[in-house]
C-alpha cells in the first residue's frame, strides 16, 4: 500500500521539479505558452497542490516506517533465540 502512495507522491514531486525548473530559468515561459490568464489559473492549482503531495509522501513514508519496524522487531525476537540453542548445542 505505501508503495503505491509513494510512487504517485513521486510522480508528483518530478511533475512539480520539472516546472520548477523550467520557471526558474524562463519565469515569463508560462505567460509566453498558455497567456496571462490560464497561467494565473496554473500557478493557483500548482501551488495548491504542493501540499497535498507532500502530505501524501509523508503518509507514506511514516507506512513505510511503521512497517519496517514491525517486521525488524519480529525478525529481532525470532533471532534472539537461535544463538542460544546454538551454543547449548555446540557445549554438549
């Protein structure tokens, strides 16, 4: 699941890096494309969407977290017995 949430918030943050950049080397590219007014109404969505696509990736990545922690402590407590019998045995 949190595969999926981060793949779409990636996609998000390559769509936002690449029209950073464009207006960070032309910042009249947008008026120059699609005039004055559906620039404004561009600029208006693109910024409003920022958030959203960070708190998607920040969703996510806590998922992700949750997840590896879970199965770290599971692996953890299932290897914590094994050097033990091990020991035992090699002693015997």
């Amino acid at each position: 699941m949190f595969f999926a949430l981060l793949s779409v918030a990636y996609v998000g943050f390559a769509f936002v890096s690449v029209i950073v950049m464009l207006l960070a080397f032309d910042g009249s590219l947008g008026d120059r494309i699609v005039g004055e007014a559906a620039y404004d109404q561009f600029r208006i969505w693109f910024f409003a969407i920022q958030p959203f696509v960070l708190l998607g990736s920040v969703v996510g990545y806590t998922m992700m977290v949750r997840w590896i922690l879970r199965c770290h402590s599971a692996q953890s407590s299932n290897q914590s017995l094994e050097p033990t019998a091990g020991r035992r045995d090699a002693q015997t």
